[in-house]
C-alpha cells in the first residue's frame, strides 16, 4: 500500500527494475531517469521494502562521495538488497597492467 502511494505521490510508476543516476554537482538522485530529492528518494525507497526492485545503481564519475554514501545509506536503511553497480567499466584505464 505504502509503495503504491509513494509512487503515485511522486507520479512513477510501478517497476521491477529501478535505475538510480547520481549526476555530478549538488548532491541529487534520479530514479528511472527521474530527479528526486533525498526525501522523496527515502520515502519511495521506504515503499519498495516489499517488492524489493532490482536496483542499478549509475553514480556519475563526478558525483561525489559524500553523495553516493548518501544514497546507499538509504537503500541499506530500507532493506534493499537487489543491489547491482552498472558502468563500472567505464571508469578502468585503458591498458591495465
């Protein structure tokens, strides 16, 4: 119930797959290509601790620290475990040794 009136609050729909962004700059969260603020990223993460989404987790190159820690304290703070980091592989050197 919590999860439908979260997402509907926030007009998102219901998916199974969830990928959150965190673009460089001010500390800021986008959830299927949607910006939230931390607040609203807590209360729609608050939601899923039934569904348990498959989250893909896309942190910008520039997205601070302080930010990603940010975000992933409020995925382990609602019980998500899905968790999955994609585009890793960009940030490899060309030719490691």
């Amino acid at each position: 119930m919590f999860l439908m009136s979260a997402a509907l609050l926030l007009g998102m729909q219901i998916s199974p797959v969830v990928r959150i962004g965190i673009p460089g700059g001010p500390c800021r969260v986008t959830v299927n290509g949607r910006a939230l603020t931390l607040r609203q990223f807590n209360m729609l993460g608050r939601g899923w601790r039934r569904t348990q989404p498959e989250i893909h987790f896309i942190p910008d190159r520039r997205a601070s620290y302080e930010c990603v820690d940010r975000v992933l304290t409020i995925i382990r703070a609602n019980g998500l475990t899905k968790l999955g980091f994609v585009g890793n592989e960009l940030y490899l050197p060309e030719n490691p040794q």
